[in-house]
C-alpha cells in the first residue's frame, strides 16, 4: 500500500527539474565534482523510482555527507566565505536527493532551492541573471505546487499552469513596490572572492603586468556624456592611480594621500559625465584625464586621482567632471620633488650613464623627453609577448630586447628621465573604448588597460608624455581591438568572447545591443535609487504621503479585484456545450423561483416537477425536456433539432 503523503511520479519529477535548474549557473564556480555528484544523486533516485535499487542507508548518507564537506572545504578554501557557504548548501542540497520519498522531504529540498536560487545574485546582477532566476522560481513553485497535486489527478503540467498563474497577478505589484517605496542599504555585505580576481589595475606595476590585462575582454567601466558625445579617441585618456616609487623592476603607487588644490585658472575642454565602474576590489575610481570635480564620497588626491573611501566590490556609478588640458600648474614642494626624482642607488647602470649624457649635450626637459621618443621610435618595436627581462628589467630593455608593451616604455622613460634630473612618475589607466550607439555611452574594457608618463615641466606643471605614440602611434588614434587583435596573446583569458567576432556584422551588432540593455537594466533597475527621487517628482509632482499611499493602494485593489473575481468565477459550474449550457441558463431562471433542478436529477423528471408546481409552463418545459434527450440519447441528432431545442428554452424564458 502506497505510504500516506508519497509523492506522485509528477512530483518527483518536477523536484528532479528543479535540482537541475538550479544547479546550472552555479555549475562553472563549484568544484567540478560537486555537480557531477548532484547528477549522481539524481541517477540514483531515478533508478529507486524505477525499482531497480533501494535508498542508501543512513550510515552511506552520513559518510557521503562527511566527505562532501570535507571535499568542499579543501577545494575552495576557508577564506571564501560566500562561495564556500554556496558550495556546502549545494553539496546538501544534492544529497537531500536521496531522501525525497514523502512531502516533508520534498519541503526542504523546495525552500532550500529557493534560498539558492537567490544566491545566484550574489555573483552577477545582469538582466540575463535576473531573468534566469525568475525563470527557476516559477520552476520551483511548479515543484511545490506538484507535492500537493492530488493522485486522482496527475497531470504533469498542471503545476507549471498554477504557477504561472500565481506569478502573474504579483508582477505588478512588484512594479509598484519597486517603483514607490525607498530605497534602504544592506544590513550586511560579504565580500566575494571572484570580485578581487578582476581587478584589472593593481598597485604594483612590473613589466608585463598591462600586457597580461589583454587576455580578458571583461569591461572596466562604461561612461555616458552629458554632452552624448564622445571625446576625440587621441583624447581617451582614463587615469586611475599613479606610480611614483621603483625598486629597480617594480613601480609602486603613489602613498601620498594629501588633497588637490584646483589651480587658479585652467585651460581645456570641460566634459560632464557619469560612468559606470565594475567591482575591482580596488578603491581607485576612473576618470577622464583630467578630472576636476568629483561628488562625495570620493577624494580627489594630490596627484589628481579619484579613490573611493573602501575597496569596489559592487558596481558603482559616479558623476564626474574633467578637462581635455595637456597641462595644469602647481608649485611642487621640496617633498615631492624629492619623491619624483627618487631612483635605486644602484642597479641599471647603462640606462643611467645614457640619461646623464643626454643631460650633459642638452639638459633641458623638451630636448630629454625628444631624444627618448626619438630612439624609441627609430628601434623598438610594440608586442604583447616580449622577452622576460632579468634584474636590470631598464638596461635589459633598452639595450637587449627592445620589444615591449606600454609598461615598459612608460617605465624606462620614468627611469630615464628621473636619471637626467627631471621629475617623472607613470599613470596607470585605460585608453580608448568603444562607442555603443544604441544607448550611446563608452565601453572601456580591460584589454584597453594602458601606462604612460607625466613630466614636471617648471611653468607649465604636470605634462602627459606617452612614449607608446613614438612606437605605435596607431594604438592612439585606433582601438585596442583593432590593433591587438593580431597578437596571439590578445583575448587569451576569454577566447569565446563576442569581442573576438566583431568583424562580423549581425554578431557586432546583436553584441552592442545586449551590452546596452544590460547598461539600461543597470541604470534604471539596479542603481534605480539614484533615479527614484527625479522620477517620482516627474510621476506624482510633489512628493506627499497620501499621494505615495494611494499610488500603493490603487493598484493592489485592481490588482485584488481581478484575482477575487477570477476566484469568484472558478466556483461557477463551466460548460462548454451549448446544450448544457442553454439548461443551466434556465434551470438557473427557475432557481430564483425555487424550482432549480437538484443535483443528479433527470432531466424528464425536472419538466414534471416544474409542470405539477406551474401548470401554464407544462407545455413548453415539456418540449424543452423532450428535444434534450433527443439530442443526447438518440442516433443521428441534427442541426435543425438543435435550433428547435434551442428556440423551445428561449421561449421558456419568455413565458416566465
């Protein structure tokens, strides 16, 4: 005998679906063995439903379930603390598998897969992780609707109807709530590991480090314009940190955390914009070289970059303000000087006697800075793959390979010039970025990642001098895309990546056109809280309570309305032949009258009781009961019979 509350083999099988689409976004971020565990214990259930093998004993499950913990922890790590939580429910979720049999089982496993759906969000915020997770929630309430599902009635897809149908009426509402009612912060965040393994710009740069950003295709940021127009491409500059101190390979950024101090009059192009950053795991903020305005909570630093008061771990819109100027004037204290000129005592001992004897023919900083682009275009050539350099990584450069990436030059040209006097430090940052014309704003991503160099020149200030323009001068004016794209290390970390086909049209343009809904969906949902107070002054004018109480109010009573009258129209009988139907109008007729046929009673016997209690009817109902048992019972029954029948109840009504 079946065991009280077993679930139907609907059931199981909606619970089997479920498992599976809440595994799949997850499957990439767990330790591969632990989906094909889940699809393990999905076999084993399948092949106990089908009798061939019995439920494990409770001591197998428990080691099972020891083992997988361990097997979890040793794989990710204690010091991941989201995905380690994520992987250990994940590996209890799955084993659950193996228990399913009555309704209280299949319980747990439906509000556990709940919660883990959610914490999909936890790893991506885009509109297709928005839409996914929804899709999985009707799924999931389709499983949890099928535990309840009666036996005499197993029907597979009556659950997914019955969700649907209970999504349906909350999507407005949800509108409502989302558009209405304010914004809170979290009560908790927990930093996610994965977020600190793009960070694009980190604060040491050794030769290579901006070559190897060329492998991913993952975007940095993205700007949109006041003015909805770009820059000028060789105006592309996007400036996030400085590097002042060198250990003889390495650049360290600057430590200096004292504030800029406008200049007294500046010169140059004013550009407003808001851009959009990724997480990084890094507090520096992007900005178009050179900012000049930046709204709380941001610093704007000495050296004129913008940091955030803690690392970026979400995605982060700001609205800044730059100017396109080639050089700003400030005095430069003796400290600083000092910190800009600052070299190893010893070490690159070729690239030194060089910048001395540059300094000794023509000291000045226009003739130094000329004579190092000079040799730099005249015999060097720009490679993503250059040859490792040794300890001497300047002299090694200058002298042996000659071959590089904008790292190097920006480093050896820091180093040169801080050698023959001049105070010199490397910008780390991006250049370039694509125009996306369907929402038009600028996609800058990490393969756009460049270095270059900033020269004090007395009177003038601080001078953006890029040594990869003398070698590459196409890397200026051209995208990173197309310049790189014929490298072999270009693109390596994503080889799938759209980028990589944007030669072809449809894929170039189907491409942009995801790319600036995902941008929509992230300004207008997902940063809506920055928007809200703008757009409800615009819906409703002044903001006031009642006027917020009755936008909330309106839409839940139609919203209830229809759902009590739905509710209200499923308890009426439904037919759809119109025999029947046209007898149910008029039983209906004489039910007022008390004289509604009962339950199960014939219809003959119903025309006789309405003939004894209303003798002037006797004739008509007569008929009426007549052609009805004609056009049921006898073989043969025509159209023109059912037009008789038909006229005969409508006649009924009238005598009545």
């Amino acid at each position: 005998m079946k065991a009280v509350y077993q679930l139907t083999r609907p059931a199981l099988l909606w619970q089997l679906l479920m498992v599976v689409a809440v595994l799949l976004p997850h499957s990439l971020r767990l330790p591969w063995w632990l989906p094909l565990m889940t699809f393990g214990a999905l076999g084993w259930r399948l092949w106990v439903h089908l009798g061939r093998t019995s439920f494990p004993h409770w001591s197998v499950k428990f080691m099972m379930a020891v083992t997988a913990g361990i097997g979890v922890i040793m794989s990710i790590g204690r010091g991941n603390g989201p995905e380690l939580a994520v992987a250990l429910l994940f590996a209890g979720f799955s084993l659950k598998l193996l228990e399913i049999y009555k309704r209280r089982d299949a319980l747990v496993l439906i509000y556990v897969a709940y919660f883990l759906a959610a914490t999909e969000l936890l790893f991506g915020q885009s509109l297709l992780h928005a839409l996914y997770v929804a899709l999985v929630l009707v799924l999931i309430t389709a499983a949890l609707n099928s535990v309840y599902q009666s036996e005499r009635h197993p029907d597979f897809w009556r659950p997914l109807r019955a969700s649907v149908r209970l999504v349906l009426p909350a999507l407005p509402l949800m509108v409502v709530l989302f558009v209405l009612v304010p914004r809170i912060g979290p009560i908790w965040y927990a930093p996610l590991a994965q977020t600190e393994a793009r960070t694009g710009l980190s604060d040491t740069l050794s030769p290579g480090d901006v070559s190897r950003l060329t492998g991913s295709s993952d975007v940095a940021f993205r700007v949109q314009f006041d003015s909805g127009r770009p820059p000028p491409a060789s105006s592309r500059y996007w400036r996030g940190l400085t590097y002042d101190r060198f250990d003889g390979r390495r650049w360290e950024a600057e430590a200096d955390r004292s504030l800029f101090r406008s200049p007294d009059s500046e010169s140059g192009t004013l550009l407003r914009y808001n851009i959009t950053q990724e997480p990084s795991g890094q507090p520096w903020v992007y900005a178009l070289d050179y900012p000049v305005a930046a709204p709380w909570p941001l610093r704007m630093q000495a050296n004129q970059t913008l940091r955030a008061p803690a690392k970026i771990r979400q995605r982060v819109d700001f609205a800044l303000a730059s100017r396109l100027a080639s050089d700003r004037f400030q005095p430069l204290t003796a400290a600083q000087r000092e910190r800009y000129l600052a070299l190893p005592e010893q070490g690159n001992g070729r690239a030194r006697a060089l910048a001395l004897s540059w300094r000794a023919e023509d000291g000045s900083t226009e003739g130094l800075v000329a004579r190092a682009l000079a040799l730099y275009g005249r015999e060097f050539s720009y490679t993503l793959t250059p040859e490792r350099l040794g300890d001497d990584s300047v002299d090694d450069f200058l002298f042996e390979t000659k071959e590089g990436f904008c790292g190097h030059f920006a480093s050896s040209l820091t180093f040169l010039l801080r050698a023959a006097g001049v105070p010199t430090r490397i910008v780390g940052g991006y250049l370039g970025g694509e125009w996306n014309p369907y929402e038009s704003y600028l996609v800058v991503r990490q393969f756009e990642a460049h270095a270059w160099t900033e020269v004090w020149h007395q009177g003038r200030g601080w001078v953006r001098i890029d040594p990869t323009a003398a070698v590459a001068p196409e890397r200026i004016e051209q995208s990173a895309e197309q310049l790189l794209s014929s490298q072999p290390g270009f693109l390596a970390d994503t080889p799938l990546s759209p980028v990589r086909f944007g030669h072809i049209g449809w894929i170039n343009a189907l491409r942009m056109r995801t790319d600036a809904l995902n941008f929509v969906w992230h300004r207008w949902v997902l940063s809506y809280q920055l928007r809200q107070n703008d757009l409800l002054q615009k819906l409703l004018g002044e903001v006031t309570l009642w006027k917020l109480a009755l936008g909330l109010l309106i839409p839940f009573s139609l919203v209830l309305g229809w759902v009590a009258l739905g509710l209200l129209r499923q308890r009426r009988p439904k037919t759809k032949d119109p025999v029947d139907a046209a007898l149910l109008r008029l039983s209906g007729r004489f039910e007022s009258r008390g004289l509604g046929r009962k339950p199960g009673e014939p219809v003959g016997r119903y025309a006789q009781r309405i003939a004894l209690e209303r003798p002037d009817l006797a004739p008509i109902i007569g008929t009426v009961a007549r052609l009805y048992e004609q056009l049921r019972y006898a073989e043969g029954s025509d159209a023109q019979l059912h037009r008789a029948y038909l006229a005969a109840v409508r006649a009924c009504v009238r005598q009545l």
